[in-house]
C-alpha cells in the first residue's frame, strides 16, 4: 500500500498539470460542500440575522480578527525569547494551518501542523520548544478565559 502511494505521488510529480487539476477540483468540491452547509443552515439562522446590526457583525469580525493577528504577535514574541525568530508571516501562516488541523480527529493534529509548518517555512528544527510555546500559549489563553468568565 505504502508503495502503491508512493508510486502515485511520483507520477503526480512527474505531470504537475494533472496534480494542479486535482488540486483545483478539490477545492471547487470543498467550496461546493461550504456553500451546500452554509444554504442549508442559513434558514435556521434567517430570524436572527434579520435582527442584526449590520455595524454590530463588521465589528464581531473586526474584533476576532484583530484577536488573532495580535494573537500571533505574542506568540512571535514567546518564540523570539526562547531564541527562535520567526517572521509574521511565517507565524501566521503556521496557525492558519493549525487551524484547519482542529478539524482532523485527533487533538495532536493542532500543534504538529504548526510545528511542521514553521519547520517547512522557516527552518525552525527545535520541536519540543515550538510545542512548549503552544503548550504556554494554550495555558495563557485558558486563564484568561477564566479570567474574562469571573469578570462578566
């Protein structure tokens, strides 16, 4: 089996028109399914959504993506003071593929698709302190949850 994958691995390499057509279908076959999830639950949400203010959900999205850009810069910060310098973009990337790793089952997925991500992209080759920094990050943000939860 193992050889049967690498021997088709090597032919997608060998035609990289058919690798970048199978590529473009799987993402038309994955925007179709987000589109069919989306127009399915979309009635469901139609009472709520006809309420909303639309200056209300500009400013949700405005405050969770401004979470997570600066979300990244602490977590540059935490690497940097263990002597690993990772560029923004680099950092952003490797947690925009942890962040579609939470959907595998398995929670080992999360941290070992950042880690493997910053290994590709940067260099970075020390592991144990990437997944100690996800480990800290994790516990930082869990007790501000608490935090925020016991202030609310």
């Amino acid at each position: 089996m193992i050889r049967r994958a690498r021997d088709v691995l090597a032919y997608l390499r060998a035609h990289p028109r058919l690798s970048k057509g199978l590529q473009l279908l799987l993402v038309v076959v994955t925007v179709a399914l987000c589109v069919w999830g989306v127009r399915s639950e979309w009635s469901k949400a139609a009472d709520s959504l006809e309420n909303a203010k639309p200056a209300y959900l500009a400013l949700g999205f405005l405050t969770v993506a401004l979470y997570y850009l600066v979300f990244i810069l602490g977590w540059i910060r935490m690497l940097h003071a263990w002597q690993i310098d990772v560029p923004y973009r680099v950092a952003l990337q490797a947690e925009m593929v942890s962040m579609l790793a939470k959907y595998l089952p398995g929670g080992v997925w999360t941290p070992a698709a950042r880690a493997v991500a910053l290994r590709r992209a940067a260099g970075v080759t020390d592991t144990p302190t990437v997944l100690a920094s996800i480990l800290v990050e994790a516990a930082l943000s869990a007790i501000s949850g608490v935090i925020v939860f016991v202030v609310s």
